[in-house]
C-alpha cells in the first residue's frame, strides 16, 4: 500500500498523506500514553461509556463517552449534538486543557490553524467492533477539521470520498496515530473496520478513538 501514500518527514513525525487535506500523523502522541489513560478513566468516571441504538433501532458495536460543551448522541430520534448527557442528566465533563491542547496541536501540525474543539468524542472499540462508513455531518461549521486520535489496539481506518459509492482506502493506524481531514475532505466517507483480536497496555484488547470537532 505504501504506492497510495505521499511520505513527508517532519522532525519526529511522519506526516502521510492519504487524500487531499486529509493526512496520518504517525506515532504523534506515542508517548503520551499515561496522562491520556488517566484522563480518559477520569471522563468514564463522569460519563460512563455506553452502546448507543442508532436511528434504526441497531445497538452501536462500539460504545461512547465524550467531554466538552457538546456530546454527541443517537437513538431512534436521530444523530445531533446536545449539552446534556442523557444517562447522567448532567453536562458533559468540561473538556480538559490536556486534550483541548492535544486537539489544536493536532489539526495545526496537519495545517489547520485556529482550530477550537468544543466536542470531543471518545469510542470504545472491543474485539470484532465497527464502525460503519458514514459522514461527519452533524456539525454547525464544516470548516473545521476532524482531528481522530488512535490508542491502544490497532486498527484498519477505512477511507472514502464524497459519496458513499466511491472508492475507500485502507489506512493501518497503530497506538498515537492521528488522523486529521478537512477542507475538501471535510465530509468524505468514512469508517473502521472490525477490530481484530489484540493486546496493548494502553487498554487491553480495546483500541480507544479520541475524535475532536466543532459542533456548536
């Protein structure tokens, strides 16, 4: 697959493109494995994780938290964004200055300046887990990117164009791989395919996704 892929080294990351405006940031947060777990439990703590039902009444093979001002939700009343956690009743736990920061670093070392998550999604993938192809589309402002952070297990990112029907490409992510996509890019397909049996310190045999948007 390396055929696919326009490598650019850029000090101790390996910046990959994958489509135009969409790139891998390799190993970028490798070694940011310990205060991320922490955070990460912290959140559970306030927000556990939980398999969503989707508009068709399908239950979620990967289960969800989140932080910030919005959390992301569905159920038979369809995908939207509210500030209100609908298991605790509560808001969402603040967004903490560790992944806003990590957020911003992010989507400004793919080239995306300004960037000011107020969501940030955090999914749970098991053994066998998916996540289907589908639109980031329920945001209020397309021009900000999708930063989607990978921890743990590794994981096949599935990577499409602006219709469902087009091509996808497979994209191997491994423990501290970021993914950031925008511009043209913003609102192409795309998914992850079942996860396959693994282990790695940083959860056991679950791969963790961390996804930062602008929803509001």
């Amino acid at each position: 697959m390396d055929d696919l892929f326009d490598f650019i080294n850029n000090g101790e990351t390996w910046v990959e493109s994958i489509s135009d405006d969409a790139v891998v940031l390799r190993q970028f947060l490798s070694n940011r494995s310990a205060e991320l777990s922490a955070t990460i439990k912290d959140i559970e703590q306030q927000a556990p994780f939980r398999h969503m039902k989707t508009a068709g009444g399908f239950t979620m093979s990967a289960a969800i938290t989140g932080c910030g001002d919005y959390g992301w939700i569905s159920d038979r009343r369809g995908y939207r964004y509210s500030k209100v956690d609908p298991i605790t009743e509560q808001p969402w736990p603040e967004m903490p200055k560790l992944l806003f920061d990590i957020g911003q670093q992010c989507a400004l070392e793919a080239g995306y300046k300004d960037f000011k998550p107020d969501a940030c999604l955090i999914n749970r993938y098991a053994p066998k887990s998916k996540m289907s192809l589908h639109q980031d589309k329920d945001e209020k402002d397309f021009t900000a990117p999708i930063v989607s952070v990978s921890l743990g297990v590794p994981a096949t990112f599935l990577f499409g164009g602006a219709q469902r029907s087009d091509k996808t490409i497979k994209v191997p992510v491994s423990h501290g791989d970021v993914v950031v996509w925008g511009g043209e890019s913003r609102l192409f397909f795309h998914g992850v395919s079942p996860i396959k049996p693994s282990y790695h310190p940083f959860w056991g045999d679950n791969r963790i996704n961390i996804t930062f948007r602008t929803a509001g």
